[in-house]
C-alpha cells in the first residue's frame, strides 16, 4: 500500500497549526466518509473531566480509499489515538492525516500504516 | 392507422441508418488510446508546476498581481484562504482543473473529446468538429474549449491533441498556494495533450496560460499515470465541506454544528440582521 502520509487537499490547510501539533485520545462519535474530506467526530475527556467533541478534519475519501480505507474503518465507540494539527484560534476542531492515527492498542487503521 | 405505422417504421429504419453511419464514421484506430484512469504522479501535490515545490513556483505575476499573492500569502499564513476560492466548494475552473488533484478519465468522440475530473465531478468538452469559438457564449469555469487532433509522426493516427480555451470566469487561481489569475477574466489556455512517446502509460499535458496577472505565457508541462483497475469515487463537495465563509471571514463548523473561529482573535460575524435582546 502507497501512500503520501500528508493530507493533500484542494484547499489550504492554513488554518491548522501544523508547527504545534497535539496528541489527542478518545472515542470515535462519528466518522463522516464525505467529500470534500472526512471528519473523525471524537470524545475527547478533558483533565478536569468534562467531554469535549472534537471536529477532526482528513483526507477525501478520494484520497483515503486509495489507501485501503472505507467509510466502515471507524466506527462509533472505537478508542483512538492521534496527533492532529489544531486550529489556530485554540478551538475544538483540527485536521489529522493517516499516519499519525492508530487505534488506543497500537494496533493501525488500515492495514499498511 | 397503417399507414401511420408503416411511416413510423420508415422513420426507425431511416434513424438507425443514419445511427449507424454515425457510428461507423467514428473510426477509433485514428485516435489514440487514452482509455482508462489518469493520476498525477506519486509525489506531486496540488501545485501548478509540478516540477517546483509548492512554495517556489516563481510565477511570472505582474507587481499588482505579485503584490496580491504576497498579501494572499499572508493572509494564510493567519489562518485564512487567501486568493484561493474552493474551500466553499466553488470549481477549480479552467486552467487548475488540469492539477488532477482527484483522478480524470478521457472519452474521444468524433466532434468533442470528454475530459472528466472525479473532483467535483468537473467536465471539460473540448470541440473538435471544426467550429469557431462563439462571441456570445456566457463565461464559465470550465470554459469554452476548442480543439484540433495533429497526427505529428504522419502515420495516419492522430498523437496530439491542441485545445484552447476561453471564455471563463472567476475567481480562480492556480493552486492552492492562491496564484491569482486576472479578475477581468480574459485567461487563455492553450494545451497540447500527447501520449509519452516512450511510455504510452504516461500522459503530457503542455500547459501555456495566457491572462493579464502575467508578464508572459507561462508553460508547464504535467504528467499523469495510468492507473490499472482503477475505482472511482464520488466526490460531492458541498456533502461534507465545514468551512463557512461569513463577510469577509472565513469560520470552522464544530461537531455539534456551530461557528468555531479558525483563526486566533478572529472577529464575530455581524449578526445585524437578528433581534437581539437590548443589553
């Protein structure tokens, strides 16, 4: 399996801060399979114990089918971990690309990252 | 009633003549075989000139046009989109369709080649039935094409592809790194679209953009890869796009479907237009 390992997106991805990542852990809400690029929906619990949904945005499923995935590769409830690119203005929303996911075991995705 | 079925019948026998002499006229051995899916290359990203780095494009913009790349430049560089427009879903138009960023599949007819771009599902028709470019026409992202197969080697196939298309409108840019092309819209593109004469699985498409923001044409020349058993998606922009531009700025939608700020110390929206309780 080839792949990039970056998010190629038609538009500019200014908006996340890419020289700042995070690492995020939580459960799978939703995964949004949609053009013009998906979103991981994700529970994430905060130090002080409050929920916070993350909008989480990837690649196209253009892109993300040519690497192995489908709109079933994640699934509500699945525990995830990540390092996304946050949104500059410091609010709950980020953009993450497939080499930097994997499921809370270690275990990848999709076979081949 | 007879004798209405029995023109009725003269009627189909003389349509499927004439379908068939259409369809006999279309000799496919003149053409090439460009059959199949076409991908940019491994390594190549959304950018103009895929022999620069999407950061050294060097374009040969005028000092207006330079100026407002830098200040495009800035502005993403805050966070924003800049010059670039199709984070609202709005087409690449005509020429940065030819980026590829999603496969295109090529369909030779007699009068009109079909180029199909799976990204938003853009189509070019490029006519090659010998007409002229209309006066009249309403400009378009895509544009109006016309184009004339070369048979370059003489060997009674044609091997090249000339189109020049016109009549387009805005706003476009080049590549997501925001290259302008001239508000005024009078770009002209001229391509020259041939199969690699060592690789016929390879694609060239040489690229020469004629418009006002430029000091002189600018040629690039892409390249594209067949791609055996390829798949297809759909790719419906406005399914799933989270960015929303409001004013002048440009917000996130957070799961729950509420306006985020994407940049830091972004301004409200104006929310004139509802009541709002007096403080």
């Amino acid at each position: 399996m080839v792949t990039s390992g970056v998010t190629v997106a038609h538009h500019s991805f200014a908006m996340f801060d890419k020289e700042n990542p995070i690492d995020l852990e939580g459960i799978v809400q939703e995964f949004k399979y949609v053009s013009p690029h998906s979103f991981i929906l994700l529970r994430v619990k905060d130090q002080d114990g409050a929920t916070t949904v993350w909008n989480l945005e990837g690649g196209a499923p253009s892109i993300l089918a040519r690497d192995g995935w489908t709109s079933t590769a994640l699934k509500p409830g699945d525990q995830i971990i990540l390092r996304i690119a946050p949104l500059q203005s410091g609010a709950p929303g980020g953009s993450w690309s497939v080499d930097k996911i994997k499921f809370k075991d270690g275990q990848p995705i999709v076979v081949g990252h | 009633m007879r004798n209405r079925g029995s023109i009725a019948g003269i009627m189909l026998t003389a349509m499927l003549a004439l379908a068939n002499t259409t369809t006999m006229a279309f000799d496919e051995t003149k053409y090439p075989d460009w059959i199949g899916q076409w991908r940019r290359p491994a390594g190549v990203g959304n950018q103009w000139d895929t022999s620069k780095p999407v950061s050294k494009q060097e374009a040969p913009l005028t000092a207006e046009y330079q100026a407002i790349f830098e200040a495009n430049l800035a502005d993403q560089a805050a966070g924003g989109q800049g010059t670039d427009p199709t984070y609202t879903c709005l087409p690449d138009g005509m020429p940065r369709a030819m980026n590829v960023i999603f496969p295109m599949e090529i369909i030779i007819q007699p009068n009109v080649t079909h180029i199909i771009i799976e990204y938003l599902s853009m189509l070019r028709r490029i006519y090659t039935d010998g007409r002229q470019s209309p006066n009249d026409k309403d400009p378009s992202f895509m544009g109006y094409s016309i184009g004339k197969w070369i048979d370059e080697d003489g060997d009674g196939r044609y091997d090249m592809l000339e189109v020049e298309t016109r009549d387009l409108k805005g706003p476009r840019a080049f590549d997501a790194s925001g290259i302008p092309l001239h508000a005024d819209n009078q770009t002209v593109v001229k391509e020259r679209i041939y199969l690699d004469k060592a690789n016929s699985n390879i694609l060239h498409d040489e690229v020469t953009t004629i418009d006002h923001a430029l000091t002189r044409p600018w040629t690039v020349i892409k390249s594209y890869h067949r791609v055996p058993n390829p798949i297809w998606i759909e790719a419906i922009c406005a399914e799933g796009n989270q960015h929303v531009r409001i004013g002048s700025e440009i917000y996130m939608l957070s799961a729950e479907g509420l306006l985020m700020p994407a940049k830091k110390n972004q301004p409200l929206p104006d929310l004139k237009y509802f009541k709002q309780p007096r403080q």
